[in-house]
C-alpha cells in the first residue's frame, strides 16, 4: 500500500475536530495537566463523568517531570503512596515514611492511566477566561491556542461548557484569578479573596492542601498547588503526595456537585 499524505492529514484533523466538540459539552473541565489534574481527570474518568484537561504546555506533567531542582526523582509520603501503586509506578522506601519514584515515570504513569480511564487532556490550549451566567456560577472555559497567547496575535476564543471546573493551574491559579479580577466576586476564602502562597513548610503544606481542595466559587474547584496558593497554605517544594491526595479529593467534590439534582 502506498502511503498518502493527505490521507494521513485528513485522519488527524478529523479526529481531533470530532473530539474537540465532543469536549464542547462535558461534566469535569480541568485547567491544567499537573500531577493533581491528571489524578483528579483519572477518578473522574474513573466513575464515568465525561472529564477533559486543557493544558497550555506541549507536554502534560507540569512540575512533576522536574522532580526537585532537575534531579529527576520525586518523594512521596506513607498516605499517597497507594496511589502511585494504583497507576503502577514503582516507588522504593528510602527511610522510614519516605518514599522515592522516578519522577518521569510517575507523571508519564499518571497521564497514559487518566486518558486510559477516559479522560481526554488536550494539550497546546490555554484556558484565558470563564463562561459564567448570571454571575454566580461558573459554566464553562474560554480556549485559545497556546501559541496565538505565545505570538500576541488578536484571535477571538472558543468556549466549552462544563458543570465543573477544576483549576489545577498550579503557583499561578490562574482560573481563579480571571475569576476574582473578571468577575469582582468574593470566592469561598477567608476574606474571599486569593489569600497567597506561605513560604516552604512541607509538613503543613501537605496536610492544608486536602482542606484547601474545595468549591471556592460555584461550580469552581481548586485543586494542587492552586489550592494552597488560592487558600493562603505554604508550599511543600518536590514532595507529590498532596499533589495526588488533592487530585482525589477534588474529583470526589466534583462528582458530588455533577451528581446534585438541577436548581438545588
Ligand atoms: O504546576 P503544576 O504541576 O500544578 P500541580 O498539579 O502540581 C504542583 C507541582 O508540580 C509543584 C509542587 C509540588 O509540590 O509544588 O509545583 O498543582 O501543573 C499546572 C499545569 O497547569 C498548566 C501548566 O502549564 C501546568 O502544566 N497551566 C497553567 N495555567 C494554564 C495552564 C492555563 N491558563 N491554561 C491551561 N493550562
């Protein structure tokens, strides 16, 4: 058989057009391909809800494929350690509590078993806006090409609606910023604004981020490093177990909001 090129370029441009409105009307948007958004898209996928990542990288994984200042390794603690068994990464106790794993492995692991569950992660798109309705509730994202961000150019958006979005952006929590600058609401924060991220304390970093992964605004979840900056908790530096802990928990809160009957 003789290969054709158009046929070849027919074949990805039709299948990712079919996928992209399939993303247009969905249940869990996730802003972000970090270790929390990609844990938090494979429970969500997991329990059935329609889940798509939108990732401005060309690459999914975030801070986690830089383990600690570029030495590829990541720490996780006892508590997560069964997640990361769960996506078949293979850690090794390097002491007591302390758990090792090759940090490329762990977000590779992460991302092939969160689309395998059925979640789709576009990536090269960045979230720069909101869709909102009536002002109190979030309904959806505002898409463009990473690239037409990158250049400056002036290209008009796309949206896609969603019951909930997760951001997962990471430091920048760049959702709900666009949603306190955009918007002028108060989020669900101690004095409903965007308190800031503490200096390095990993011990209370990991334990604040499971209680700082929650609806902040309606139909507006954060989760990872954006829940600890948006909720005033410290930063925790290359330990993930918070990371994939937040990513749990967020999508229990998402499925809890999708799963509320309509008006209640
Ligand atoms: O930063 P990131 O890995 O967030 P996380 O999942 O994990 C944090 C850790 O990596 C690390 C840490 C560990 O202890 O503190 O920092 O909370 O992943 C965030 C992803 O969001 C993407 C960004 O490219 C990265 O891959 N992102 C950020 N803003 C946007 C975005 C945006 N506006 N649109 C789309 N993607």
């Amino acid at each position: 058989m003789e290969l054709d090129e158009v046929t070849i370029s027919r074949a990805i441009t039709e299948t990712f057009m079919k996928e992209f409105q399939e993303a247009m009307d969905i249940e869990a948007a996730i802003g972000g391909a970090g270790p929390a958004g990609m844990a938090a898209a494979y429970y969500l996928a997991k329990a059935g809800i329609k889940t798509v990542i939108f990732e401005r990288s060309l690459r999914p994984g975030g801070g986690m494929p830089g383990g600690g200042m570029m030495f590829n390794t990541i720490v996780v603690q006892e508590e997560a350690r069964g997640i990361l068994d769960e996506f078949g990464v293979r850690t090794r106790e390097y002491e007591k509590g302390y758990y090792t794993a090759d940090s490329v492995e762990a977000s590779s692991a992460i991302c092939l078993k969160a689309i395998q569950a059925g979640a789709k992660i576009f990536n090269l798109i960045s979230i720069e806006d909101v869709m909102i309705r009536k002002n109190d509730r979030i309904t959806g994202l505002v898409l463009n090409w990473s690239a037409v961000n990158l250049a400056g150019l002036h290209v008009d958006p796309l949206s896609i609606r969603s019951k909930v979005v997760i951001d997962a952006t990471g430091h920048a929590s760049e959702i709900c910023h666009i949603v306190v600058n955009k918007l002028g609401v108060k989020l669900m924060t101690e004095g409903g604004g965007i308190l800031g991220e503490r200096s390095m304390w990993a011990e209370i970093a990991e334990r604040k981020i499971i209680e700082n992964t929650r609806e902040v605004y309606p139909g507006l979840i954060v989760a990872g490093m954006a829940a600890n900056a948006v909720c005033g908790g410290p930063r925790m530096g290359p330990i993930f177990g918070g990371m994939l802990l937040s990513g749990k928990h967020a999508a229990e809160v998402a499925m809890k909001i999708i799963k509320k009957p309509a008006g209640s």
